[in-house]
C-alpha cells in the first residue's frame, strides 16, 4: 500500500502524463513534424517510467518491508519471488 504523499505523487504525474499523451494524440492528428512526435513520446514514456519508480519504491518499502519483517517465511518468500518477477519484466526500473 502507498502512503499518502507517494499516492497524491503518483496521481499528480499520471494526470500530467495523461496531458501528454492527450497532446501526442493532437500533434499526430495535426501532421506534426514526427521528430516533434517523438520527442514528445520520448518525454512520457520517461515521465510513466518515473511513476514506475515511485510505485517499486513504495512496494518495496511497505509489502516487501513487512512481509520480511513478518518473520514469515512463506510471505517473505512470496514478496521476493513476486520482486524478482518485477525486475525481469521492468528491468530498466531503479529503486530511487
């Protein structure tokens, strides 16, 4: 679960991502100049790629945190198995 502040973050950005998505939409539908296009594509696919920092982030600090702290095996296993899962599907991602 994310806190509050990382919550409202990760909002905040997905509306601004979604502006910009909505603006790439209007640049192609104008015949933009595809250099144009694609640095705009550029710029949202970082700005999504940040969001997905944040959310790892947040995972790991909160249900990794506490399913090891948990003294659980089974759990602590399940978060890391399903951990190790992320970083081989959105290898790219770093921490913070």
């Amino acid at each position: 679960m994310m806190d509050s502040e990382t919550r409202a973050n990760v909002q905040r950005r997905l509306g601004k991502i979604a502006g910009q998505v909505n603006g790439v939409a209007r640049m192609v539908e104008e015949d933009r100049y595809c250099v144009d296009v694609l640095l705009q594509v550029a710029a949202a696919r970082a700005a999504l790629e940040r969001v997905g920092q944040l959310v790892l982030g947040s995972h790991v600090e909160t249900c990794v945190t506490s399913a090891v702290a948990s003294r659980s095996e089974r759990q602590a296993r399940e978060k890391l198995d399903e951990l190790l899962d992320v970083f081989s599907r959105f290898g790219g991602l770093k921490l913070r």
